[in-house]
C-alpha cells in the first residue's frame, strides 16, 4: 500500500479571504517589512533583524528563490497591513510566523489572517496540523493561540512550543466561520 505525499509548502500569488488578502512578498516590499520589523513594539518579541534596506532586500531575493516556504504581505484595501509567513514543514505540520501586523489594520486582521493561513495550509497545500513559537512574555499573543485551540507542548527559557492539531485547526475554522464565510481563494504563482 502507497501512503500519500507528504504535504509541501507552495508560494501563492494571491490568497484572497472575506476582506483581506495575502500577497506574494517581493524585493518592493523590503521598507514596508523593514518598518514593521524594526518597530521597537512590535519587534519586542521577534527574531532581531539588521536595519538596513539593503539587507532586506538582499533576504527577500534569497526567499525569491526558496521553495520551502511562502512568506505574504497582508493587505487591506489595497494597502499594506502586515507580514505572514509559512515554513518549516516537518511531516504532516507547517510552522507560520514572521505575524506582524501595523496599527492601521482593521481590529478583526488577526482572527481573519491566522484563518487564512489555516484554509491555505490545509484546504489547498494538504497540511494537517501546524507548530510554532512565540516568544515568552508575549501574552496577548499566546492567549490569541490558546483560543483557537493551539496546545503549548514544550517550552524553553525564551519560547513557548504550540501545536494545533486538524480538529482544533477545524474547531477555530468552524466556531470563527463569519471572518472568512468559509471561503479563501487562491491563486498560484
């Protein structure tokens, strides 16, 4: 009997939610990335990053060229929110960070982009499960996650360890239903 390929991660062009939607990251969007990134508040609880635009850039050609993950500018009306991205597949789960989200998004971009990296994962790249860090002290964070129904499976002086498993990842899907009206389209580079 053949088991089924593991799930990898692919790069979408456009991942459209209910309103919002995800945008391949490209070598123009280094400053508004840089900006979030080096936000002393936001970046509080973030891998530190060099503050210079050239180094920016000069990762964002690497992830050009990188096939194991897909790394989103969340947009609201056409305008730049926020950052996401997928990596690390490990088996049946996918790792998602680099969530950083800019004072002018809408108060519900949370609950509707961590949705839609659930439909897309699952629904359209096969995923069954994800794992991720967050930083210890980042509570509103880790609660956020909690809700969704995220178990915290190991933790280090500096991290907390979460895994989400397919019934809690469609438990959240099902019990925030309205911020995404049960459908995502995507659309492949």
């Amino acid at each position: 009997m053949m088991s089924a390929p593991l799930p990898t991660i692919r790069k979408a062009k456009k991942v459209q939610g209910k309103s919002l939607t995800f945008r391949d990251a490209t070598l123009g969007d280094a400053a508004f990335i840089l900006s979030l990134r080096t936000d002393v508040d936001k970046s509080r609880y973030l891998s530190p990053v060099s503050p210079e635009l050239q180094d920016q850039q000069q990762w964002l050609q690497g992830y050009a060229k990188a096939q194991d993950q897909a790394y989103f500018i969340i947009r609201h009306e056409g305008q730049p929110i926020g950052t996401v991205r997928l990596y690390d597949p490990q088996g049946s789960s996918f790792c998602w960070g680099s969530w950083v989200l800019a004072d002018t998004r809408p108060r519900y971009a949370a609950l509707e982009s961590a949705l839609m990296v659930y439909a897309f994962a699952v629904d359209f790249l096969g995923f069954t499960e994800s794992h991720f860090d967050v930083r210890r002290g980042n509570e509103k964070v880790c609660q956020f996650h909690e809700r969704l129904g995220a178990v915290c499976i190991s933790e280090t002086e500096r991290d907390l360890y979460y895994r989400m498993d397919k019934s809690a990842i469609d438990s959240a899907r099902n019990k925030y239903v309205q911020f995404l009206d049960g459908t995502v389209q995507v659309e492949f580079a």
